[in-house]
C-alpha cells in the first residue's frame, strides 16, 4: 500500500476524499560534507509516511503529500547548493498547500517539519494560522518545543544537533546510500547552534560550523535512525489524532 499522494492516480486520490493529510516540510541546504541537501526532506518524508502506517493500523485513512523542499534557510546561505526562500514567500507556500488540500477534498492536515531555523519555524506557524482563516484544520507540533523535544536525544537537546548525530542517524536509517561515510572520521563540533542564535549569530559560520555541521556525526548509527522515527511518527500521529477528536 501506498501512503504517498505522489505515487497515485487521481482514482485512487479520490478514494482518499476526507483522508488525514501529512505534510513533510523541509529545505534544501547545506548539512556538513557528508549529508545531503535534502537532508530535512528525507527526515520529514520519513517520519511522515510512518505516522501514516500507525494511523493505518488504527484503520484511519491518511496520505503523505509530497514533501515541500524550500524554506526559509539563511543560516546555509554561506554553503553552495542551498536554496532559501524569502518569509513571505515560505509563508505563503505553506498557507496556500495547506488551503489547496481542503480545496482538494482532503481532511485535517498536521506539518511534518524538520527544518529548525527559527525563521522557518515562525514561517510554518504563521502560515498555518493563515490557512485556519481559511477553514483548514491544521496542527503543526513543532517538535523543538516540549514536550516533544525532550523526546529525540540529549544532542537534540543541546542545540548542536545540525548534521550531528541525530540527524545522520536519520538519514542513515532512511537513505543509508546517500551518507558519505567519512562522516566517521568527522570531528565532533559541540557549538550550540540554539545558543548561537540567541545570541545573535546570523548563520553557521559566525555560529562556529565552518562545515556546515553541529554535534557528533561520527556517533550516528543505524539504530538511533530508527527509534528516533519512531518518537517522530508517534508526535505526528498523535497529533493527527486529536485533530480529528475535536
């Protein structure tokens, strides 16, 4: 069985009318010398059709949208490759995906982020309070506040959690073919990149990622990938679900 809405016919979309949408929202940026840029992507995609599986095993229909891979992401801007969108533009991306779902006959719509930048962030919630104007039914858990954030690991905790462990550790339990695998030999950068912002640093190099990575990438395994999708797919799910308890 498919959950992603891209792999459909437009029968088998409209089978679907009134389903649980998941939304994966991402960027495309620079994520150290051994991850990809679609990193945020591969997270939210990821994480998405697996919260899509727990609903299913509920008997609650639900599709994974096609992920959107531009964002706000000036932090990157020093890195070749990355691609970031202006706020208006990001927020009005996602108002308008979130609006054209309702418009398309799908149901309650819960955000499956993994891009962190705060600007990004405040582009998503500011986005989705727009398209409830609209009539959507939306939920966006934004997994670096609590209590979700308590959940995913103490270097997701420390902030220096860019390209580290945690994140190679997703990827590599989703597209392991796509890490390099210097990643082992990689020094560990224990910066907080949280701190970092809040004191005032515009992007990864003044924040002290002249790799454009934060935290420990040579730590990454497999197995962390994999109970960490599974804290992600259950915060999306849940969410899911209490949308549609209201």
């Amino acid at each position: 069985m498919t959950y992603r809405l891209a792999a459909m016919s437009y029968e088998q979309a409209a089978e679907r009318a009134g389903a649980v949408c998941f939304l994966p929202t991402g960027a495309t940026e620079a994520h150290g010398p051994h991850l990809p840029l679609s990193t945020d992507v591969i997270i939210s995609e990821e994480g998405a059709v697996q919260a899509a599986k727990r609903l299913d095993e509920d008997g609650i229909v639900s599709v994974v949208l096609p992920p959107l891979a531009y964002a706000v992401t000036e932090f990157a801007s020093p890195f070749a490759g990355t691609i970031s969108l202006p706020f208006d533009t990001a927020k009005a991306l996602i108002r308008d995906v979130i609006v054209g779902a309702k418009r398309a006959g799908f149901g309650p719509l819960v955000i499956c982020n993994a891009h962190l930048e705060p600007d990004n962030l405040r582009a998503l919630r500011e986005g989705a309070e727009e398209a409830r104007a609209h009539g959507a039914v939306v939920a966006f858990p934004d997994i670096t506040r609590k209590p979700h954030a308590l959940r995913l690991g103490d270097e997701f905790r420390s902030g220096a959690c860019h390209a580290g462990q945690y994140e190679t550790s997703l990827v590599l339990a989703a597209k392991a073919e796509w890490v390099k695998p210097q990643h082992r030999e990689l020094d560990a950068n224990p910066n907080s990149l949280s701190v970092a912002i809040r004191a005032g640093k515009k992007n990864f190099l003044e924040a002290g990622g002249e790799r454009a990575y934060f935290g420990y990438p040579a730590d990454a395994s497999v197995g962390e990938g994999v109970s960490l999708y599974a804290e992600h797919a259950a915060i999306f799910a849940d969410a899911a679900r209490e949308l549609l308890a209201r």
